[in-house]
C-alpha cells in the first residue's frame, strides 16, 4: 500500500496517524508473509550462509563529494548520517556554521531528535549555547525526555551552566535591544523611522518577541499599521513567529488585521498556531462589524484577554517544513513530545524574551510552591508513649490522620496512612527544609519520608555500606508513591544528574507502570508486581552516577482472569484508547469493559 506524500501531508494529523498505523500493520503483515516464503524455498539457509559476509565498499571521496553536493553538515545532522558528518568534522568543517536563521547543525540535530549527531557534535566541541535570530539555544528545541536533551542537560551541567545562567544568557539581546531603543527614543529618534528595506523598530520588536519593546515603542506613538517593502506589517510577523502575547497586544491597541502583504496574505493566513489564527479570525469579524459601524467599540477590546498557551518546543524554522523533514520524522517527533509530556506531567515552558515574569524557563514552576508542614508534636513518635496497646495506638494515629499527619514514627520505623488526596508537603522546597549536616532529624521538623531519605544518604557515606529502604503495606497503602517520593529527595541531593536522572526515571515509571499496574478495588493504579530500585553515589563527589530497577513477580494470572471490580493491566487500555472505532470493530473490541 503505497500513498502519495503530497496526500498525507492534506490529511487532518488524526486521520494521518490512524491511516499510517494501518500501513505500519499491513507492512509488517507482508513482511511475515516474505519470510515464511523464504524459508520454504529450498537452499535457503544455503544462500544465507553464502552471502553472510558479503559487503558492499564505497569510496571515500565518493561519500565526502556527496555530502558536499548534499548542501554541507547541516544536512548529515539532518538525516541523522554520522557518519557523514564525522568525515566532514575530520576534515575541518566549521561545526558553529550559522546560517541565515542563525542556526547552527546543533539546532538542527536537536530539532530532528538525532542524538549520536548531538553526541558527536559535542565531542567535536560544538557551541551549546549559540542563539538562533529567536534567542533559542539547541537545547530549546529537544524534546524533553529524549536522549538528545539528556545529553545536552548532562553537558551543561558538568561545565557548570544552570538554569540561571541560561536565563540570563536569552535576556541579553532582548535587554540589550530595550536599552538602545531608550536611548534612540530620549535622543529624540523617529520611532516609526525605517531602514533601506522598509523595516522599523516595531517590526524587528515583534518578530523577535521583545514584548517590553513593543510596548515601549507603541507608548511613543509606534505606528500600529505601518508597513515594510513588502507590505508586511508587525501584526503580520507577530503571527508569522508564533508570538502569541504580541499578536493579542497588538490587536488590543486596534492593529488592523485585514491587511494584506505583497502575497495577499492576511497575518491569520501565516499564523504559527491555531490559537494565533483562531484570535486573528475573531478581530477581523469585530474588525468588519467596526467598519460598518464606526462609532462602536471592536469587540476585541471588550473582551478579557486570551490565557497564552505557550507551545513545548519553539517554533521550528521554516528549513525543518514538510518539504524538507520527511514527514515520517514529523510524526515521530510530534509522538515523542505527546507521549513524553504526558508521562511527566510537565510541559517545558520557554522563556519569554523581554523578561517578564510571565512564564518561567525550561522546567520552571509557574507559581511559587505551596507548603504546608505541621508543627512538630508530642506524639510524632508513638514509641514514646506511657501507654502501648492497640487502642492507644489506634487512637493517636486517627487523630494525627484528621490534622493531615500522615507520617508517624515508632523509633526507628516510620508509619505512613495513606490520605488519598494531594498534600503540599512534597516539593523541592521541602526537600531543602529536610537537609541535615549530620543526617539526624531536626527538632523543629515533623516525621516525612525526606528526613528518612536525608538520614540514609549521610549513612551511606558514614558507614561505607548500602543503606535500604523496605516498604510494607496493603495493596494501596501508598508503597509505589513513597518510593518516588524517596527517590525524588536523593536526586535532589545530587544536583549534577538531577535533570538528566529525573527525566529519565519518569519515563521508565511511566512504562512500568503501563505494563504493571491495573485498577483495583482499593487503588485505581494498584502495583501487580515488586520492584527492587538502587542508586548509586560517588562516594568522593557524593553525586549520583547511576540507577537501575529490577522487577519480580509480576501478577501474570491477571492477564486471564481478573478479580471481580478489578481490571486487567493499564496497557491494554491505553492500546484500546489509541485504536479507531473501525480497528476496534474489526477486531470484535467494541467495549473495553466486556475484556
């Protein structure tokens, strides 16, 4: 089944991805088929055997000549062809090149998701943070979770760059740009003065996404509708750079947006993303209604601002379009972000160029964290009580349940009741309110998992020996969730692999608990198997320089017959969730609940 790439590049992205599966399914299919035709044709191991060390050469200056006539080293970082790329490395190829958009083979390797480009790139002692013309590094393009963003985080981290540096690294050329503006506007410059191209202050502002600028400029009289030698207009490249806070500021200030450039085009004709287009088609209705009465107010500008939704991953530019990335490399990339963001709940936020406190960098809250700790109490450990019996206990343990204190020590143990309800005790501010010098809890903090966590880590390296956590309970109880909680607090601790290790945990989580977990009575996402994880430290650096999970048990017999309210594992689900109604019908799948 062959379809043309013109057609699939029409088709809306579900139907796309649903008519692609379908072709992946038939492939395999003819492929089985081959094989079990080959193996029935006489001499067939015979002929295997004979051509088992066949190779095929190919001349050196061949494949460099190739490359070259290939465009240069941007295109092997492409194409993900390393080899290729190492020869021309080899050879003296500049691996900083920028080109017109300012990126670099390292952009691009990023964008494409290729990590041996990336690896080898970095190897070859490639830039990391060279800016393309929108003030995104490499790093801003790989997708989170992939191998490639692991091993630039790993890169920075082990030259010292955080998240700080990187932060004020992108405000260099916004700030840089407000100073001169403030400086041209005081000399008493022509704000809306242009250059030998038609191009003026407001335009380069909101193309780049310099929102002080931009309001800057529009407070000295910036001329909302002015246009270039191409009759573009801001409003037009605010759309056209996915600029989504300066398309909405600009229509708020009454931009035009029925003007057309030297192609006819409309900015909601070139907008970046659906919510872009989807505003602009709304101002040029209430732009059309003003015309035709001219004394109303649009309704634009009565309205409460649209809530930015800024994408994962800036936009890529216009040498990764559909003509030019294959479009298989489109879908997996576009797979990759869905499923990655999915697992870890965490959508990587990019910076705004002005510096405003809109949204945060890579990773970064959106909003102060909350905490909200007990006060430490007579009773946090039970095995101080004048009186031990079963009441006694039962007793103080309800009681600190009521007051949100579901941590209780008995000596050296320490008792969680699960809540079942989200509580601000487990964040990163937390974890630093838990660190000890010596290891040992301190008087003014009451009974948490970090304080247990924060105690083996200094064990570890006191006693030179492992140090082990066993988690006990009733299916339910909240084992799976402490051992993350656990966990958390030791990387946290080990600030060099944090990023890359957080990553990376959250992925294999998100896999185990898909082939492992299933829905209970008790626990809509109940554990059917044990897991065993350990970490290991340097114990010079005391950093984390690995992990590993083991697993044992899995509760097989739950694939056949399933308790009753209970279900069968998470992945069959999710794969029920990914089919068509026509793929679930054609495989009798009507009803998930009926399997």
């Amino acid at each position: 089944m062959e379809i043309d790439q013109c057609l699939l590049e029409s088709l809306p992205l579900g139907q796309r991805q649903r008519l692609v599966k379908r072709m992946r399914c038939e492939q395999i299919k003819a492929y089985y088929e081959r094989e079990k035709a080959l193996q029935k044709q006489e001499g067939f191991l015979r002929r295997l055997r004979h051509g088992k060390h066949q190779k095929v050469h190919f001349n050196l200056a061949d494949m460099i000549q190739d490359a070259i006539i290939h465009h240069n080293d941007k295109e092997c970082a492409r194409y993900d062809n390393a080899f290729i790329a190492e020869v021309l490395i080899d050879r003296g190829v500049n691996i900083n090149h920028q080109d017109e958009d300012f990126w670099t083979p390292m952009h691009i390797a990023c964008a494409c998701d290729n990590p041996d480009i990336v690896l080898l790139l970095v190897l070859a002692g490639a830039n990391v943070l060279l800016q393309d013309v929108n003030g995104n590094i490499p790093l801003d393009y790989a997708v989170e979770g992939t191998e490639s963003s692991s091993i630039l985080l790993t890169y920075l981290d082990e030259n010292g760059v955080d998240l700080t540096s990187l932060r004020q690294l992108k405000l260099q050329r916004p700030m840089s740009m407000l100073t001169d503006v403030q400086h041209f506007l005081s000399s008493g410059g022509n704000v809306n003065e242009k250059n030998d191209e038609g191009v003026t202050l407001l335009h380069m502002a909101c193309a780049s996404g310099y929102k002080e600028v931009v309001s800057l400029i529009l407070e000295h009289g910036g001329d909302l509708n002015i246009v270039d030698d191409q009759y573009w207009t801001p409003l037009h490249l605010a759309a056209k750079y996915g600029q989504t806070n300066l398309v909405k500021l600009l229509l708020l200030h009454q931009a035009n947006p029925n003007l057309v450039n030297c192609n006819e085009e409309k900015p909601s004709d070139i907008a970046a993303s659906e919510l872009i287009e989807e505003m602009l088609l709304k101002a040029e209705t209430a732009w059309e209604e003003k015309m035709k009465e001219p004394f109303s107010v649009p309704a634009l500008a009565q309205e409460e601002p649209y809530e930015e939704i800024v994408p994962a991953l800036p936009a890529l530019s216009s040498k990764l379009g559909p003509m030019v990335l294959p479009i298989a490399k489109q879908d997996s990339l576009l797979e990759k972000d869905i499923m990655f963001r999915d697992a870890t709940k965490s959508v990587c936020v990019q910076q705004p160029q002005d510096g405003t406190p809109e949204s945060s960098l890579v990773n970064g809250p959106s909003k102060p964290e909350q905490v909200k700790l007990m006060p430490p109490a007579p009773n946090d450990d039970l095995a101080t009580l004048s009186e031990l019996n079963d009441g006694s206990l039962l007793y103080e343990i309800q009681k600190r349940f009521g007051n949100n204190q579901i941590y209780t020590f008995i000596g050296d143990i320490l008792l969680l009741v699960n809540p079942f309800k989200e509580l601000p005790i487990y964040s990163t501010l937390v974890s630093q309110l838990y660190l000890s010098h010596t290891g040992r809890p301190s008087p003014s903090l009451p009974p948490h998992l970090f304080s247990c966590a924060e105690r083996a880590f200094h064990q570890l390296f006191q006693e030179r020996r492992p140090q082990c956590f066993l988690l006990s309970g009733e299916r339910g109880s909240g084992k799976s969730e402490a051992s993350k909680q656990i966990m958390r607090h030791l990387t946290f601790r080990s600030d060099s692999s944090r990023a890359a290790f957080d990553a990376r945990f959250k992925h294999v989580t998100c896999i185990l608990e898909a082939f492992g977990h299933a829905r209970t009575t008790l626990n809509d996402l109940s554990s059917c198997f044990i897991k065993y994880s350990e970490l290991q430290f340097c114990e010079r650096k005391k950093h984390m320089t690995g992990a590993r999970i083991h697993t044992y048990m899995l509760e097989k017999s739950r694939l056949v017959s399933q308790p009753l309210g209970q279900r069968n594992f998470l992945i069959f689900y999710l794969l029920m969730d990914g089919l068509s109604s026509e793929e679930k019908y054609g495989l009798h799948l009507d009803r998930g609940c009926a399997h």
